[in-house]
C-alpha cells in the first residue's frame, strides 16, 4: 500500500472495436509527480489507453477518474477545466501547418478571456525556450522543423497552461540517439522543475531507463505489472522477460550505467 496522491485511476476499464477487445478489465493508478513509462507489444493498446484517459476514446466498460474527477460522468464545463491541467504530445506533434511554432503554443492560451496578446506571445516564447528551441523558431511554421524540432515544438503547446499532467505518445520514436537521449533529458529536467505528472507511451527502453520512475505493461489485455526497471527484470511471464533481458535491454542498460557513471565524475 502506499499514500501517494493518485491522480489518475482507470478501474475496469474495457476498450472494443468490433470483435477486437484492446482492453478488459483494465486497472491502473498513476501517482502524482511520477514519470510512468507505459509499455507492450504491438496491439497491446497503448496509445488506445492514452486517448481513453484524455477523452479522445469512450471505454465500453469501466471508469476513468483524473485528479478526482470522474472524466465520464463530467459535464461540459467541467470536463474543459479538467482538460486545461492535461497537455498532450502526440507522436507527431499534431502541429498546426498553417500556424507558427508559437501561433501553435498559443492555441491552448486562446481559450484564456481577457488574456492580452502580447502576454499570450511573451507565454508562448517562455514555452518555447523551455523545451530548448531558439527564439527564431517561434516564426517558423512546422515545415521548417525537423523531426526533433517538431517534436519539442508539440511539447511546448503541450506545456503551455502549466498543466499538472503531460501525456507522451512515444516521444523519441524517429529521433536519432543524440536527438532521442537529449529529449529523455528535458522530460525529466521538466517534470523536476515543474512538479509534472508525465504518462510516457514509449517501446525505447534507453527512454525507460533515463527517465522513469515506473513502468507499467501491458499485455493479455490488461496492466500485466506495474514497478521500477528492477522490478521489470524480476518478472517471469515470457514477453516480460524477452523484452527487458533481450540484446536491446542489455545495451540499454549498459548504456545506463555509462551515463550514470559519468555524472558520478
């Protein structure tokens, strides 16, 4: 047991589509200020289960409560407020393409009243230089971005109410090593500074090691376990074991170690 503020509590969840059942009595509690790195194989539901959580997704069964609002039962208003301390960075960056960098950060502030615009822009550059990308990309449109630059581009808007909450759709999938260890970084740098509960759907273990506190698998159609990486390796069930001690694993956790080793320099 613990006393950690849960705050998002999924209970019995069940996701289909046709014949095809995702989900079946789903359980899972995230806690507040922890990074939770969500995991399976291909099919397990995994982004399924994040556009459940943010509303994008109606379950079948089951409840969905986030920071203690029960998301289904919600009324219109209430559900708004409790979106506005969400962001969300899906996998590729769902930018606006007739937009700027910073037209799309201030997307979320336009819902603001009263917010003047000139401290809508000044909102939107803070955002921008938070997640490590020049002042000169605000004025740049998508198109003009890399892949990476995109991706800290769609963090930003995802940053930009100051939410409690930020849910990552595999974050570093397309980025080379440098461009996908540099983004783990500034993940965890900004759930330290900020105090942010992150929901981080990834299948890159150098991810899972740099930047979770937990992580939690999916497979058979539910939460299959729930623990630190010390506890992934401890588990027998065949994907469990394959995914966290396979050639990959191992380099990923050698990797680990190295970079743990240097900051201990």
């Amino acid at each position: 047991m613990t006393d950690r503020e849960i705050v998002i509590r999924l209970r019995g969840i069940r996701n289909q589509f046709g014949s095809q059942v995702v989900h079946d009595d789903l359980d899972l509690d995230v806690y507040r200020g922890e990074i939770l790195g969500v995991v399976g194989g291909s099919g397990s539901g995994k982004s399924v289960l994040l556009r459940t959580i943010v509303g994008l997704q109606t379950p079948n069964e089951g409840s969905v409560e986030v920071l203690d609002t029960d998301l289904l039962s919600a009324d219109d208003d209430t559900r708004q407020t409790l979106e506005n301390r969400w962001g969300v960075m899906f996998q590729d960056g769902a930018l606006f393409s007739s937009l700027t960098v910073r037209e799309n950060v201030e997307v979320p502030m336009r819902g603001i009243k009263g917010l003047d615009p000139q401290i809508r822009r000044d909102l939107a550059d803070l955002k921008i230089s938070m997640v490590g990308l020049q002042y000169s990309a605000g004025d740049k449109y998508p198109s003009e971005l890399s892949g990476g630059m995109r991706k800290r581009a769609g963090l930003a808007r995802a940053l930009a109410l100051d939410p409690d909450i930020v849910f990552l759709d595999e974050p570093t999938a397309g980025l080379d090593p440098i461009g996908a260890t540099g983004f783990d970084e500034l993940i965890r740098n900004l759930s330290q500074s900020m105090g942010l509960t992150v929901f981080l759907v990834t299948h890159d273990l150098d991810t899972l090691h740099a930047t979770c506190d937990r992580i939690a698998v999916l497979a058979e159609r539910k939460v299959l376990v729930t623990g630190t990486m010390k506890d992934m390796l401890e588990v027998d069930h065949p994907w469990v074991h394959e995914y966290f001690h396979g050639p990959r694993a191992r380099a990923a956790a050698s990797e680990g170690s190295a970079k743990a080793d240097r900051k201990g320099d």
